[in-house]
C-alpha cells in the first residue's frame, strides 16, 4: 500500500518537458503530508526504485533491450523490433520513442530524488531512527548522481571525444525553471560532487558488523537500494569516463580493499559449489551475490522468459551460438567459463541466453544488476595497466579464477595493450544483457570499431539525441 502511494505521488508530481518539471497545484498539499513521518521518506525512495523497473527504464530499454543492443552482443533479427537500434538509427519513431522513454524516465526519477532531498531539508532529525536521516539524504544525492551520469553516458559526448561539448541539464533542485547545460567536464564535477557528498553521508554502509548486516532494518547494506559500495563503484566509474585513473583507482580499491576483509557486507563471488547444480532454478546464473546495486523486477518473468527464449520470435535478444562461442573464446578451450557453460540453455533448436531467465521455485529470480562488484576489478586493472601490470594481470586473474578458468591463469607478461585487450574481452563476457556496458566502453574510449557491425564509431552513434520536445522547448543541443 505505502509503495502504492508513493506511486500514486510520482504520478502526480512528474509530468512532461520539461514534462518532469510541472507540478499541479493540489501536489502541493499531497507532498506536505506525504513527508511528515520518516515512513514518507522511504515511500518516495521506493517509488524512484519502482519506476526504474518500469519497461521504459531498466526493465527493458535502458537494460537488455534498447541501450544493450547497442553493444552488438546479440543478433538481432533484421525484421524484428530492435533492428533500428541494431544499426543505430535513432530518428525512426520506435527509436525516438524509447530515447524520450529513457530521457523522461531519469529526469521523472530525479524530479522525486530532489522533492525528498528538499522535504529532508526541513525535516526535523529527531523524526528518523538511528542515523536514518543521514542515510536517506546520500542514498538520494547518490542515485541523483548515478543518473546523471547514466544520462551523460548515453546523450552527451564522452570526454575523450569532446570535453567541451554540451553535457546534459543537471537538475538538483524541483522547479519549473528550465536548467541550463554546461560542459562535459563541468557535469561530469557535479556529478562527481553527488557522488562524493553521498559517500559521506552514506559511511555506516562501510563499517558493518555482521549483527548489523543480519538485522531487519532495510537501511543496512542492501543491494536493492543505492549503497555505499555501490556509490564507490559509481564514482570509479565516473572517474575512469573524465580519464581520472589516480581517483578511479582509489574508488574502485575501496570496494576491492574492503572485499578482502573478513565480513565483505554480504557481497561475495558466486560460490563454486552453486555452480555444479544441474537443476536451472538452483543455479545463480546472473551471479546475484557479486551484485553490488540491484533492482528487483516483479514483472520478470514476463520480460525475461519471452526475451530470451524462442518465445520472443523476431524480437528475441540472443548471441548465436558462433557468436556465444566467439564471446567466450571457445577456440582457445576455454568453454568451461561460467559465464558460458552456466548462462546458456537448449530451447528447442536453439540455445538461448539463460542467464536472466525467470526459473519456477528458484531464490535468484526478478533481481537484475546495474553495478556489479567486477566492474571494480576491471577498472583498477585498468588504471595499473602501465604502471602495475602484474597487479593488473592479478586483479584479471582473480575474476577468471571465479568464472571457472583457474586453470587459464593469464601470462604474467602481457604488456598495457594486451591487458586492455583482455579487460575488452571481459567486458564482452561479463555484461552481456546488461546495460549497455560493452557499448559505453566503446564510447569512453571513442574507439572507431565496434565489434559485431560495420558502423563505425562517431558522434552520430555514440550519442543520442535529446528529444525533440525538449531541444524544442528547453533550448538543448548535444
């Protein structure tokens, strides 16, 4: 009821062009007494969480579907509904449609982080149990953060194509002002400041005791809310796309450091003996205790079983198999890789991607990542590439270890360009169906190939337009 409502106030106060910026006058008085118990605070947080399950974020079109095929990995059906993303035509209707989707959707999301962080503002502290206070207001600075950025990987230049392009509106307060757009470099510092502001606020996260971890207060260390490990990964991440790699790397080893403490605030590598169950419901194919930030999709088996099954017909996501085998490196004997061995099934004909599929009875069901604990493994090597190479070529090897390849260590030799090489090769092994991620490190490194297509690289792939109502209205370029 309490997640309904805050739905129901979601609706009410976000609209259109700025649709996310109107507020009709009787929210006025909804939103007064929406926030008067701590109750209110959470009900607004679910709310944002809840309409980022929704098809037109990351249950679909910023998840597997949209934005994922982006990055090649599958192949698409040349008459089926993702053709046009396929070959990253972003004018046609359906392309258009999802992009203002996307567009409105994090804004939408924004819109309500701010209206809490403002309500919080004039919240009395005593209200809130514990140093709940604290946590709502970074949990909240740091989601703002996350889509900002999430916005400017998609629809402003990376900065190693262009820094002083216009980055995307960044909104921190609720107002029917329009926001204007700054720099690439200069959005990317205030995204970093979110980030950084909520890592304070969010410190608890950090220190926690296995009592703690074990208790029911939903604020302690839970991956399907905005965390503070998955704050540190967000902010390597941000660093890495500015080209930081000093910082990057210090983000990214505060979440490596700490995973090599005794009580690792309940993320872990999938456990080896998981691996060998036979049954699919038993099976933890996404790897959901590596999972730092996560979303709990209640509609999945819906999306998840028609996708990626025979099901979905011309609009089914699915590498081929030459392309699974190619992905995984088949040819060089490595078929004994999780991500392969484990994350495909037989159905009927072919074999589909199973990865994410919704399977009867298992414990592993409706959870879909959006950071995961080995995103922090590849940009720590990354960053020690030419200056650490064998702590580089270590930090791979670890992730290999846990995907079943320990007995594939690779050469304590390779020099920086065979490391980016085989970081490239794990992103594609890693983060197929999720997000985008092989697409955006195309991107960041404004490479000219993209693997899977004859398109090159350019601004004309790599960025998406902003939507017409809002370049109309708003005034914005990108």
């Amino acid at each position: 009821m309490q997640n309904l409502f805050a739905l129901c106030l979601l609706c009410v106060l976000c609209a259109s062009c700025n649709d996310w910026l109107d507020v009709e006058p009787k929210s006025q008085i909804k939103e007064e007494n929406h926030f008067d118990r701590e109750g209110g605070f959470n009900d607004q947080m679910m709310g944002v969480y809840t309409q980022m399950t929704t098809q037109q974020m990351y249950g679909l079109n910023m998840g597997i579907g949209f934005v994922e095929v982006l990055s090649h990995t599958y192949d698409i059906n040349p008459n089926g509904t993702w053709r046009y993303a396929n070959n990253f035509d972003y004018t046609q209707t359906t392309s258009e449609t999802i992009i203002a989707d996307i567009w409105k959707g994090c804004y939408s999301c924004i819109a309500n982080l701010n209206i809490l962080l403002h309500n919080l503002d004039k919240a009395d502290p005593n209200m809130f149990e514990n140093d709940d206070y604290n946590h709502y207001r970074g949990e909240a600075l740091g989601l703002r953060g996350f889509l900002h950025l999430e916005l400017m990987r998609l629809f402003a230049c990376a900065p190693a194509m262009d820094n002083n392009a216009r980055g995307v509106p960044y909104v921190t307060e609720y107002s029917t002002d329009v926001v204007g757009q700054k720099s690439v470099g200069e959005t990317m510092q205030m995204v970093v400041k979110d980030l950084q502001d909520a890592l304070t606020y969010l410190a608890r996260d950090a220190k926690p005791t296995e009592e703690t971890a074990q208790g029911n207060n939903f604020l302690e260390i839970s991956r399907t809310r905005f965390n503070y490990f998955a704050c540190c990964t967000a902010l390597a991440r941000a660093y890495l796309w500015m080209g930081d790699t000093q910082n990057a790397l210090k983000y990214a080893n505060m979440v490596i450091d700490h995973h090599t403490e005794a009580f690792s605030a309940g993320f872990n590598w999938v456990d080896f003996t998981n691996m060998q169950s036979t049954k699919r419901n038993e099976l933890d194919a996404a790897f959901t205790s590596e999972h730092l930030f996560q979303l709990y999709i209640h509609d999945w088996e819906d999306i998840g079983n028609f996708y990626f099954t025979r099901n979905g017909g011309t609009s089914v996501l699915n590498p081929s198999e030459a392309t699974a085998q190619d992905i995984y490196e088949m040819d060089k004997g490595l078929g004994n890789d999780y991500r392969y061995l484990k994350a495909y099934e037989q159905d009927g004909e072919q074999r589909y991607m199973a990865k994410f599929w919704y399977n009867e009875g298992s414990t592993f069901n409706n959870y879909y990542p959006l950071i995961r604990m080995t995103e922090a493994w590849y940009i720590a090597a990354e960053c020690q590439k030419q200056s650490n190479p064998a702590r580089a070529i270590e930090l791979l090897n670890q992730v290999r270890e846990n995907r079943g390849l320990s007995l594939y260590p690779l050469a304590e030799t390779l020099s920086a360009d065979e490391i980016q090489q085989e970081i490239y090769k794990e992103y594609r092994k890693e983060f197929v169906g999720e997000c985008g991620q092989l697409f955006l490190y195309y991107k960041r490194l404004n490479l000219s190939e993209i693997k899977g297509t004859s398109t090159r690289g350019s601004k004309s792939v790599y960025v998406l337009p902003i939507p017409a109502n809002d370049r109309e209205f708003g005034g914005y370029s990108n």
